[in-house]
C-alpha cells in the first residue's frame, strides 16, 4: 500500500508491506471494534431524548442567568443521567450562539445570551 499527500507543507510518500497473514491479522483487529459498535448502538441515545435533553440544558441556563461551569456541569450530570452525557450537553452550550463564556478566577462563567 502508497500512502502520498502532505502532511501542512512536508511532502509524505509512505509505503507499507505486509504479508498476506498479516493483513488478514490486521483486518481481523478492525473487525471487532466495528462490532462492538454495533452491538452498543441500541443503548446510545436517541435524537429525540437528546433533543429534550438540550431543550432542558438551555432552559436550566438561561433560568439562572449565568452559572459557574462546575457548577453548570453538576447540575447537567443529573439533568442528562451520567458524567460523559452532561459534558456533551457542556460542549454544546458552550458552543451556542446563545450563551457566552467568561473566564473567571477559578472556573469559567457560562452567562445565557439568548
């Protein structure tokens, strides 16, 4: 396999040989995380959830007006049920057009625009 682009202005011509086995062992290792995958998608969250889950995110926001972002994520954790869900809802606020982000002393401050 040739692999040729650029990587910002190097030039990049790589060139890779494996043995039949070992591209089969390679494809072997790829194979299982794509089923892992699958077998976990009935379990993520569906737009519908998700969508009340971010109508909820915004509203809590812009209810308090501005909050602190521990603060904020502590209050979105139990709002969206785990840790790894409140940061998404976290990323998406900070990402909105509606609020706006301050650096505070210890944390940033997350104030509703909108």
């Amino acid at each position: 396999m040739r692999i040729r682009g650029t990587i910002g202005d190097w030039p990049v011509d790589l060139t890779i040989e494996l043995e039949p086995a070992e591209w089969a062992q390679l494809g072997r290792q790829v194979e299982l995380p794509a089923a892992a995958q699958v077998a976990s998608a009935p379990a993520a969250v569906s737009p519908r959830q998700d969508d009340g889950q971010w109508t909820a995110a915004r509203e809590l926001l812009r209810q308090a007006g501005q909050m602190s972002g521990p603060e904020l994520l502590e209050r979105l954790e139990g709002l969206a049920g785990s840790t790894a869900a409140g940061k998404r809802l976290l990323v998406r606020l900070r990402h909105s057009s509606d609020v706006k982000v301050e650096s505070g002393v210890d944390a940033p401050v997350y104030h509703w625009l909108g």
